[in-house]
C-alpha cells in the first residue's frame, strides 16, 4: 500500500505528473477495475527517467498500463505500486533511415498500432499488415509480442529501446528473445522507442492487405467490451477449440459472459466486475482440464 505520505513526497518531487486515485476501468478494453492509487504520465523521457529514479529512491514499484487492451485490473484497483502511462507524451514516428527497398523508423512506446499501421498504408510501408486490428500501443505489443495470422510485431524490429534498473539501453530481438505472447522483457523493463525495418511497397498494396485483414477480424470476433484472446493456446492447438469442446461458449457469472462468437472471449457487460471475469476463467480453466486434461494458461494479464 502506497501510504499517504509517499504520495506527498511524490507530488513534490515530480510536480505536475501523478494523479491520485485516477479510474482504471476507463483505461481498460473490459471497462472493469477499480482506481490505480498513484498514476504517473510522463510526457518525456527526461520525466520518465526523473520517475524512476525517485521510485527507485523510495522503494516503489511500478507497472505500465499501455492501452489496457490486455489487462484486466482487479476490483480494488492497483494499490501498492505506481501506475504509468506513457500515452501523454511518447507518440512520435521519425524516418531515420532509408534505401530503395527499405526504411527504418523509430516509434515511440506511446504510439497506437492502429496509427502506426495506418500511417505504414498511407506511406507504402509494408510488413505490418497482419498486425491491423489489433488494439494498444506499441509498447504493449512488444511486451506482449502481440500478433495474428502467423506474424508478430517482432518480426520487422531492429532493436528496442528500454530503461533498464534506471539506465536507457538498446536490446536487439536475438537479446529479447521473444516468445509466444511474450517479449521477454524484464520485470520492471520500460519500453521507450523501437526501430523498424520496413519494406517498401504500392502503399495501394498495402491498405488493400489491411482491409483484407481486418474484415477478417471483424467476422471472428464479437462486439462489447473484451480483451480479445482469453487464454494462450496451448502447444499444437487452439483454446478456442478446446473452450468451445468443453462447453464454454453462453457460460456467464455475474455481468460476465463467454462469447457465442469465440469461446476464448469474455465480454463484459456493463455491470460486470472484474471477479465476475476472473471466476468465469477459472469455470473455463476447470472445464477445459476435465475434458481434455489440459492447463490453459492466461494471455491476459491480471494486476491488483
Ligand atoms: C478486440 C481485441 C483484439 C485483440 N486481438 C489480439 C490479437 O489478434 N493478437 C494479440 O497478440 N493480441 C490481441 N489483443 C490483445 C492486445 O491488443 C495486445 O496484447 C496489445 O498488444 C496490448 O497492448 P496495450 O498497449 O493495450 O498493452 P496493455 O494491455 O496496457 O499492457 C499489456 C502488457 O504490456 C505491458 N506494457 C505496456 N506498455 C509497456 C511499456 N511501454 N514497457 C513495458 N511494458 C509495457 C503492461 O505492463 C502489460 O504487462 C486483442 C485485444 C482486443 C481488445
């Protein structure tokens, strides 16, 4: 528990960027959760490396909440550590670099994939069309190592920049060593920028694969409130099929409620809590390991 006097030392050491009590649950694709105690939104990287070092000073932890496309915060909110956020500042793309068949760009953490992707149609960037639907920042894409229909954001990076235990650092992807749904980031690794390598195409070639790919998108999930896939699949299947094997797909608990669409879905319905979604997982969970005796494993991550 953060205590009320860290909370003052705070405001006075980083005037200007900490919130207090601040909603979660709008931040969050389930719209559930209860209030981040401290919430810091750096604009700058001078900012955000002044953040870490007084937290590091005090003893504090951190977590950052990218888009909250992917995380499902507990009821009674995020008490003991700091959140933050990078979308206030950390938004810019630069061209730095380029030959007749590729560019280089640097993205900053805070930069939406959707934008990102966009401007990659607009520009003929090729090599993220798969990528096109998928919600939440950069940032959060390469810690989780988002991805569909076979690719991975991974797949055109040259290197990430992060601070690591207070100092900025450079990690290639062979460093990283991504896996699945995992950017092999450490615990307290802050994503600030990412260099990719992408090759030029008919930008009409591009927004044509975009579209393509989120129409696709559009048919295979529901509408409401979710946080796309439930659980990782397992080794040489999908948990979409063993949920939906199990009996899965209607199943509810409070505002809660599976999919019909896609049994690996939890839509939360308006006055859904997050302990409605996490009963419900836990329901899924047991079902899926008494038909078929496998251990689904979260792909959204649970903080509190
Ligand atoms: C409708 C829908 C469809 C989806 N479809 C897909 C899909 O097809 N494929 C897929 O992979 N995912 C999918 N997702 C999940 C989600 O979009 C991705 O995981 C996305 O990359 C999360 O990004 P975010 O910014 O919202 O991260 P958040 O949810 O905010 O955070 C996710 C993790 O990243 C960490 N994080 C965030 N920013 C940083 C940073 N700067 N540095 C270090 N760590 C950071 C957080 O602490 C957390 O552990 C879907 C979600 C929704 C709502």
């Amino acid at each position: 528990m953060i205590s009320g006097e860290q909370k003052k030392v705070l405001q006075r050491s980083l005037p200007g960027l900490i919130l207090e009590d601040e909603p979660l649950a709008p931040k969050t694709a389930f719209k559930t959760g209860g209030r981040a105690a401290v919430f810091l939104q750096p604009e700058t990287l001078t900012d955000l490396r002044r953040a870490v070092e007084t937290l590091a000073e005090m003893e504090l932890e951190f977590l950052l909440l990218g888009g909250g496309r992917n995380l499902l915060v507990g009821d009674a909110g995020v008490r003991d550590r700091v959140v933050i956020s990078l979308t206030r500042g950390f938004s810019d793309y630069t061209i730095v670099g380029s030959d007749r068949g590729t560019v280089m760009v640097r993205v900053e953490a805070g930069v939406q994939l959707a934008e990102l992707i966009r401007l990659s149609a607009i520009s003929g960037y090729g090599g993220l069309e798969n990528l096109a639907g998928i919600p939440g920042t950069l940032g959060g894409a390469l810690a989780m190592n988002a991805g569909a229909f076979g690719s991975t954001i991974f797949d055109k990076i040259a290197a990430v920049s992060l601070i690591h235990t207070g100092k900025l650092e450079w990690r290639s992807v062979a460093e990283l060593d991504p896996g699945y749904r995992d950017g092999g980031l450490e615990a307290q690794d802050i994503v600030v920028a990412a260099y990719f390598m992408l090759p030029r195409k008919a930008p009409s070639e591009v927004a044509g694969k975009v579209a393509e790919i989120r129409q696709l998108r559009r048919l295979r999930l529901p509408s409401g409130a979710h946080a796309g896939s439930v659980f990782k699949n397992p080794d040489g299947d999908y948990a979409g099929r063993l949920l939906e094997e199990a009996g899965c797909k209607g199943l509810a608990c409070g505002g809660a409620r599976v999919a019909q669409e896609h049994a690996n879905v939890i839509v939360a319905g308006s006055k859904a809590t997050s302990r409605d979604i996490t009963t419900l997982m836990q329901e899924m969970r047991e079902r899926v390991k008494s038909s078929c005796n496998v251990m689904l494993e979260p792909e959204i991550r649970i903080v509190s």
